[in-house]
C-alpha cells in the first residue's frame, strides 16, 4: 500500500484532451484521487481497464474496493505501533 500516491488534480477541457473527450468532467473544480495506472500494480481488482480495442483508453477506478485493503493495511500498522510500545516502554520507565 506505500506504492498508492494520493494526487490532487484538475482535468483537462474537453479539447485539450488526448483520452475521454465527450465526457462531462468539471474541469473548474480541484479533485483528490487516485492514479488508475498506479493503481492497478498494487490492487488491480479495483480498476476498471479499458477494452484493447477502446477508442478513448480511459482507465477507471473503484474507489470503494480500496477500503478493505486500506483497513487491512491500517490494523498492521497498529499492531506495529503496539509492538513498538511493547518495546519501548521499559526503556522508558528506566531514564525515569
């Protein structure tokens, strides 16, 4: 999960696009995601590819199957934080 990049980003005028031209995307707000592509190395379930044959080649995402891993990877880190306190606390009562 240290792979996942969260990104904020703007898209493109329809014109000034190479992929997803004819799509309503609100180019004036400011968005927060992720990148598909970058993704897809680390949990390609939740990515949606585009057919080999697809005229635009715009990757999607499935935001909602990253929180299961995401809560995964958080339950590790805490039992990693709680190993670490395990470890710490009796050089802390010693300095005292």
């Amino acid at each position: 999960m240290q792979h996942l990049r969260g990104v904020r980003f703007q898209w493109r005028e329809e014109a000034a696009r190479t992929v997803g031209k004819g799509l309503k995307l609100a180019s004036e707000e400011i968005h927060v995601g992720f990148i598909a592509q970058e993704v897809q190395a680390v949990a390609p379930e939740a990515v949606v590819v585009p057919p080999k044959d697809s005229v635009d080649g715009l990757y999607g995402l499935k935001e909602a199957d990253l929180i299961p891993i995401l809560v995964e990877a958080i339950k590790d880190q805490q039992k990693e934080i709680a190993a670490l306190q395990t470890q710490v606390a009796p050089l802390v009562k010693s300095s005292k």
